[in-house]
C-alpha cells in the first residue's frame, strides 16, 4: 500500500476502495465502486516511521467500517435493496 504524506511529513492520506461487478448470469447492475479516505496525524511529536507504520496497517482497518457503510447503505436505496 502506497501512503502519501503532506510536504512536511506530519500527516499520512489513507484512502481504502471497492468496487463489485455482479456474476454474469445476473447483470442486475453494471459496477458499484466505493470509496473512503482519512487523513491522520500524530498529535506530539511528528515521527514518521511510525505515522507510515500506521496508516500501513492500522488506518485501513479504521476506515473499512465506513467503507462498508457505505456500499451497504448504496445497496439498501437500490430499487433491488
């Protein structure tokens, strides 16, 4: 996973995405795609080894609750939902 910085260093841009495509015998929808993203940041001193480490492995996990959120609540207006 590839984690862009700000200029400086102190913040980390995380962004977790999905994108579905139904089986073919049933084309009730061409794509559904999603997407979310987070900025974090460390609020004393600004390490970024340790900001990397984070928004490696503990960031994406934070944000895929919303991510899920988010396709379920897509899913749920659907005239399908």
């Amino acid at each position: 996973m590839k984690v862009p910085f700000s200029e400086n260093g102190d913040r980390a841009y995380v962004a977790v995405r999905a994108s579905l495509e139904p089986p073919p015998e049933r084309r009730l929808f061409t794509k559904l795609s999603a997407a979310v993203e987070g900025v974090f940041s460390l609020r004393n001193e600004p390490n970024r080894e340790v900001l990397s480490g984070f928004a490696s492995l503990q960031a994406p996990v934070l944000l895929v609750p919303y991510l899920r959120e988010t396709l379920t609540s897509l899913t749920a207006q659907s005239r399908l939902g």
